[in-house]
C-alpha cells in the first residue's frame, strides 16, 4: 500500500469533454493508475491517480482545465470475499472516515485476481499505519478444520 496524488476534475457533462481531455493527457504520455467518473447533473466529475502527476496537471494546466490535487491510498485487495469489507472495519475501528473510494481492476503489484481500491480518507498517515504495508487486506485466516477421522463419522 502507498499514498498517490489523485486529481479531480469537473467537466461540462456534454458528448466529447472527457475524451478532448484524455486525448491530451494521452498526448502528454499520462497513464493512469485509476480512473472513475462519476455523473453530478450538469457537470460531471472525473478522479483519477496518474503515473506522474506533474506531467498530468501540467497537461490539464495547459488545455485551461481547474483541478484539486488530493492524496490517496492505494490498497492492493485481494480477491477474496470480504476482503474491502475488511478495509473498512479496520478503519472504522480506529475513527477513520472514508470520504470515498473506487477500485481499478489490476492490483499495483500485478498480482492477477486482484483489484486496486483507492479510498480517500480524514487522516492517510494514521490509515497509512493502520493497514500496514503487507497485510492491509488480507482477512485472518481461520484455524484449518480437523474431521473426525472416518470409523467415529
């Protein structure tokens, strides 16, 4: 798990915006690491994490686009029922809010079956710590489970 900037940006909601947008990000050799966009009436808003983010918000700079610079968590979740789940108790026990969160579909490691959550929260030093580097999803594993042998079934 790792902090990233995220950017967000709000676009007219009108056919062609946010592909004009990404064609010149795209133009600006950005990748993304995350992207969601998310519909508001009028406007609508894109979050993503970039590769680079000074290559990302100078592209948006130049093409006369505002943004909002955040930082976020990257959370490898494994795919695992439950697994988000566990995310978000472990933070709710320690007070930590979640603003909001979205997910990509390849973890950050590559691993396959796996998803990348990015989750906005209060405090990303403290959640940071909380989750751990190596352990931040993974559920307990629960003690295997001895059968009787066959004579006592």
């Amino acid at each position: 798990m790792q902090t990233a900037k995220q950017i967000s940006v709000r676009l007219v909601n009108k056919p062609g915006r946010l592909a004009s947008m990404l064609e010149a990000l795209h133009k600006g050799k950005v990748d993304f690491r995350a992207l969601v966009v998310m519909d508001s009436g009028d406007r609508g808003t894109v979050r993503f994490v970039p590769d680079d983010a000074a290559s990302a918000t100078k592209v948006l700079d130049k093409i006369n686009i505002r943004y909002d610079v955040a930082d976020v968590l990257l959370v490898d979740v494994p795919k695992q029922p439950g697994a988000f789940r566990n995310v978000c108790e472990r933070l709710a026990a320690e007070h930590l809010n979640i603003d909001y969160a979205y997910s990509s579909f390849a973890s950050q490691s590559g691993t396959k079956g796996g998803g990348l959550a990015v989750v906005k929260v209060n405090n990303p030093a403290k959640a940071q710590k909380i989750l751990g580097e190596n352990n931040h999803a993974r559920r307990k594993k629960a003690p295997p489970v001895r059968r009787p042998p066959a004579h006592a079934r």
